[in-house]
C-alpha cells in the first residue's frame, strides 16, 4: 500500500497559510473572511497578505445572491496576490461542478434572472464552451501547500485513499477531473 504521503508533493514553506470554504455567493463575508486570516484590506477589498498562500476550497457559487461576484473578486484577488508573491488557490467544489453539469437549482433566483435565466447561466456555466465554466475548469480539485512535515493537502469535500492511489499524485487527479469534466460535463467525479 502506498503512503499517502508519497503522494503529496513538497512545496516551499509559505510565511502563512489560510484555508477558506463555501463562501457561497455571499461577497460580503467572504471579502470579511478574508480580512480575518489578513489576506484583503476590510476597507477596500485588496490583497495586503504579501506572500501568503490563501486557499479557498471550493463551493463559491449557488446558495447566496451574488456567487458571480464572489468570483469575480477571488479571480481578481488571484492576480493581486500573484503580483504581491503571494498566492491564492481556488479550488472546485460539488456546487461549482453542479453548475457545470447544468444543475442550477441552488442558483439564487435573482440572480439567475440578472443573468437572463436558467438556460443563459447553464450556457455560461459549460465547461468547454461557456465563459465561465471553461475559467473554472481551470480550477483545481485538490492542492498542496506547505513544506516537510507541514505538507497539507486541501480539497473540497475528501478524497478516498483508493482514488488517491489510482491516480498516484495530484497532479494527475487534477487533470483526471478536469478531462472527465470536460469530456462528460455531468459525470460524478472519479
């Protein structure tokens, strides 16, 4: 059996990590989550976390009344950060792959009448040809962060250590979930 430790690949020693999840459409409390680990400004909403690795663990869409936003802000945050040395990770959860697969039933109703409805937010939201599902079809399942004994590994929901060993290290999970995307569009992840 293999030691899923093996599988996990060392990363340098970022000077601080913080991880956030199901920021769920919900732009307010997530720039103030983000705030708290010392990542944005509170007032202005900009990255001031310099070198530090911020993760987000996925489930930024559905549920709250701005998920677009949400986005938006992280994508911009991603750059901001990059600029600064830092970094900011965004990984996929079951909501962003449920928009993915044309599943919008969590999808705030404003909002998808502010996006001219279902069939326009699922057209978006397709991952090889919608704007905004081929960007997060770029997103990762699962990362890594973290130096020698403080390797982390950071995924939506888990990852079963028989998966884990099917596919032999991250990198090859991450292009395995973004080709079944890809390919299928509403298959289960592997």
């Amino acid at each position: 059996m293999l030691a899923l430790s093996a599988l996990l690949p060392a990363y340098p020693h970022p000077s601080s990590v913080c991880a956030v999840g199901d920021l769920h459409g919900d732009l307010q409390h997530a720039l103030a989550a983000l705030a708290l680990c010392g990542a944005v400004d509170p007032e202005t909403g900009s990255w001031v976390g310099g070198a530090m690795t911020v993760v987000q663990t996925g489930d930024v869409l559905d549920r709250g009344n701005n998920s677009l936003g949400v986005l938006r802000a992280l994508w911009r945050l991603q750059a901001e950060a990059e600029a600064a040395g830092g970094e900011l990770v965004l990984l996929l959860g079951n909501h962003e792959l449920m928009n993915m697969q044309g599943k919008v039933h969590y999808v705030h109703k404003a909002e998808l009448a502010a996006e001219g409805g279902a069939g326009a937010w699922k057209r978006r939201m397709q991952p090889t040809v919608g704007d905004l599902g081929a960007a997060l079809l770029r997103h990762d399942a699962a990362a890594v962060r973290g130096g020698g004994a403080c390797r982390t590994l950071f995924v939506h929901a888990g990852v079963r250590l028989s998966v884990a060993e099917r596919f032999g290290s991250v990198e090859r999970l991450n292009e395995a979930v973004r080709a079944q995307i890809a390919a299928r569009g509403d298959g289960d992840l592997p």
